[in-house]
C-alpha cells in the first residue's frame, strides 16, 4: 500500500487458519492500522491480492466485506453516543425487513417478529459481554471499556466468521481488560477467528497464536509467543531488550 512515495505496507504476505485468535505487533509506524484499513475495505492496496475464504475483497467497499462476515472494531469506540447500548446492537443487522416503508404497512407481522429475533439476539450478547445492566443507557455515559465491549457486540449481532479487532485493550482498566479477554477467548472457542492488533504484550503473548511482528511496513516474522519472547529481530525492532534465557 502506498501513499505518494511511501511504502506503508512493503511485500507483506500471510494466511489467518481459521478459529485461531492471530496477533499483529510491531512499533509505530509500521502499517499495522494500514494493513487492517487494506484488509477491512477502507483503502484499495496499491498492489497485491487480500482473500477470504478464496474469494478476492480487495477494492470492495467496507460494507460489502462487512456482509460477506469479515467486521472490524476500532480503537477509538464509535457507537453511536446518544443512543442506548440496546439501539446501537439493533442498527446493525443487515437488510432488516422494517427498514422498507411498504414492509412496516403490508407485513406488519413479518417486521414485528424479526424485531423481536434482533431484540432477543441483542439482549443474548449484552448478557454475554456483562452489558446487561447499561442496556438502556446512552453509550456516551458508558466507560472506554464498556464502550469496547459495545464495540465487540456490534460486530457479534452480524454473526462473523471472522473479527478484525483494532487495540481492544488499549485505555482498559485491568478488571475489563480482564473480561475482554475472557470474552475473546470464549468467541474463539465458539469458532470465530481473530486478527488483532495490541500493544499489550502480556495481552498478545497469552492470548494469540501465532503471532505477526511487522516492521517498516514489511512483516518480519510469524511464529509463537516463544519465538516471538526470542527472536533477536522483534528485540531490536519492538521490545528493546535481550532474548529471554531458555531451559
């Protein structure tokens, strides 16, 4: 990806396996937010080829990618701040029949039963994420970690296969930090697959496997927390220290 003369993201090739939880780290400034925005349809890359499920998404918009079952989250949390946590779950299902105008006047109950799917659907995964108690509350009263769990809320009421998580930890208190990762955890075992980005290390040395490290723009390496703990480049390059000894 390019912009002008830089090359933001450089050759960087790899495959995500299904139902894994895959971390991406590297320092600032080397094309972890412009690979997510390549891969998410907010930039079209300037060469190359992004796949999922083996089919080609690059240069397709964000809303087409996001109904194919392909949902990012951000770092900053962008609900909608006036509205309740229970109406920023419900503006996200797709093509819901009540959003046609002839619908609501000659399929009055067809509209009414798929609201009330989506209103049961809604309140499942505000219990799920320990949202249940700010239901009605507007989500500019909630704290930046509840408004992450929103965030990842949103993107479970399009029921992905696959979820682009930009820095869920980044601004948590430890005990929601804490809960962010249980409920990560738990999606990954219910078979969705994560990319994540985090500068949290502890977060992504216990929770990913396998790990991408890039750097400049190019990826440097992909291999486990160990390799990743070891490996002399990632030293250099993010964790400024020395290799840990091994037994």
């Amino acid at each position: 990806m390019r912009f002008g003369g830089l090359k933001a993201v450089d050759d960087v090739s790899f495959k995500i396996r299904e139902h894994t939880i895959t971390g991406l780290i590297g320092p600032n400034g080397a094309g972890k937010t412009t690979l997510f925005n390549s891969i998410a349809g907010v930039y079209t890359p300037t060469a190359g080829q992004i796949l999922f499920k083996g089919e080609r998404i690059d240069g397709l918009p964000p809303h087409r990618i996001f109904h194919k079952g392909l949902v990012r989250t951000f770092q900053i949390p962008r609900p909608f701040p006036e509205m309740t946590v229970l109406e920023n779950l419900l503006v996200v299902p797709p093509s819901q029949c009540g959003e046609s105008f002839w619908n609501n006047w000659f399929q009055p109950a067809r509209v009414r039963e798929e609201e009330e799917r989506n209103h049961d659907k809604a309140c499942e995964i505000a219990k799920f994420l320990n949202l249940g108690h700010v239901l009605d509350l507007p989500c500019k009263n909630l704290s930046g970690g509840q408004q992450k769990l929103v965030e990842i809320g949103r993107a479970l009421m399009a029921d992905p296969s696959m979820i682009l998580l930009d820095e869920p930890g980044a601004g948590v208190n430890p005990s929601l930090l804490a809960e962010i990762i249980d409920r990560i955890s738990e999606l990954h075992e219910r078979g969705i697959t994560f990319l994540l980005i985090e500068h949290n290390m502890d977060m992504v040395l216990n929770l990913c496997d396998p790990i991408l490290v890039m750097a400049n723009g190019r990826l440097l390496m992909e291999g486990d927390a160990q390799a990743v703990r070891s490996d002399p480049r990632v030293l250099d390059a993010y964790l400024g220290g020395e290799p840990e000894a091994t037994s």
